[in-house]
C-alpha cells in the first residue's frame, strides 16, 4: 500500500499476568480490567473487596483511585518493597482501606461468569492460599505496538513513538505522523486518543496541502 502521508495509530497493549482464568473474565466483563480509570467506577466493583497487582507508580495510582468505590483494596506485590516513587508509595500504604500483601504473586483466578477470588502463592515458602475478591486490576504495564516499526521511526526507552515537538503528532519521518496510545504512556484514555487522532488528521492535511 503506498500514501503520501501516514497515521500510526497502532495503540498499546496492556501485560497481562497470563493465568488461568485472567483473559476470559477480562474479556467478559466479568471482574478483570487493565484500567481502574476506565472501570473502577463501575457499579460491578462497588463495596466489594478488589485486588490490584503490581508495585510501580501506576499501581499505587489506581490502588488509591478504587478506594473511592471499594470496601477495601488489596495491593498484591511479588517483591518486598515497591518500585513506586516514595511520596506514591507512602500515600497507598498510609491509606486505611489499602493493605498490602507482599512476596506474592497471582496464579490464578477463580470463577464462573464473575470473579469470585485469587489464588495467590508466596514467593519466599510457595504456599499458595486464596483471597475472596470482587475484582482484579493488572497494573504490570502496557507494552506499545511498534515492534513491526523496525526502528524506522524513533521511539523512547520503552517502545512509544516519540513525536517531534511535545503536544504534536508529527515523527521524525516526514510525512509520518502518530496518535493515541503509541505515543502516550501516561493518559491511555480513549478520549485523549480520540483528539490526538484528530489532531494528527490535522497536520496530515495540512503538510499534503504543501507537498
């Protein structure tokens, strides 16, 4: 296929923890998410006791945001410590409704059509025992979808394309522009992908109008 100009608007894929269970009750609406922005508010998770996996800033965030809904929420963490930047760490674990259970990690989830609890093993002895939980939020990362780039266009650290002036659409191929999740690893929002997307529209239009 050959354009003039292009859009890269491929997205970002959330990690998932790929056990048993983990990708059907995602798929089905049935208690698992990747966004407890998108999905916490949502009467399912309501007063009932939630999970959320990881240790780094984005899982203390989302912790701390399913407070508001939550009866309590469960921070599972495979290590001792978490990797989240000190003032987001000190504000999920000095919550009253967060706990947290370290040296663990999820190996499964169990239930039919909605989530009913987790497995969890012990890192350190690998005792598995369960917790009865309402929901779960993977909060491991996403990973974004510019691998069949092939470093063609330039990208951060972690994969996103990187755009050539903050606030724009434009790459560093002319002519190639990008929107939504590829580039932004902090919102992953449907509506800040929506306008990137128009703005991206934009600037396309306007660099063929001179081309």
């Amino acid at each position: 296929v050959q354009a003039q100009a292009v859009i890269v608007a491929t997205g970002a894929r959330a990690i998932w923890l790929d056990v048993p269970n983990e990708s059907r009750l995602a798929q089905s609406g049935g208690g698992v998410s990747a966004c407890a922005v998108c999905d916490g508010a949502l009467p399912f998770f309501r007063n009932k006791v939630l999970a959320v996996v990881g240790g780094g800033d984005s899982a203390m965030e989302e912790a701390t945001y399913l407070t508001k809904f939550a009866q309590q929420v469960v921070i599972i963490h495979r290590r001792d410590s978490f990797r989240a930047s000190k003032v987001m760490a000190e504000r999920a674990l000095n919550h009253p409704k967060i706990r947290v259970e370290w040296n663990s990690e999820v190996t499964a989830v169990l239930g039919g059509d909605e989530i009913t609890g987790i497995i969890v093993r012990d890192t350190i002895s690998g005792e598995e025992r369960t917790l009865e939980v309402g929901g779960l939020f993977v909060a491991i990362g996403h990973t974004p979808n510019t691998a069949f780039l092939g470093g063609q266009i330039a990208t951060t650290p972690k994969g996103y394309i990187q755009t050539q002036v903050s606030g724009r659409t434009e790459t560093n191929v002319e002519g190639v522009f990008a929107a939504g999740d590829v580039i932004d690893e902090y919102y992953r929002q449907a509506i800040t992908s929506a306008g990137s997307g128009c703005m991206a529209a934009l600037e396309a239009e306007r660099w063929l109008a001179h081309h």
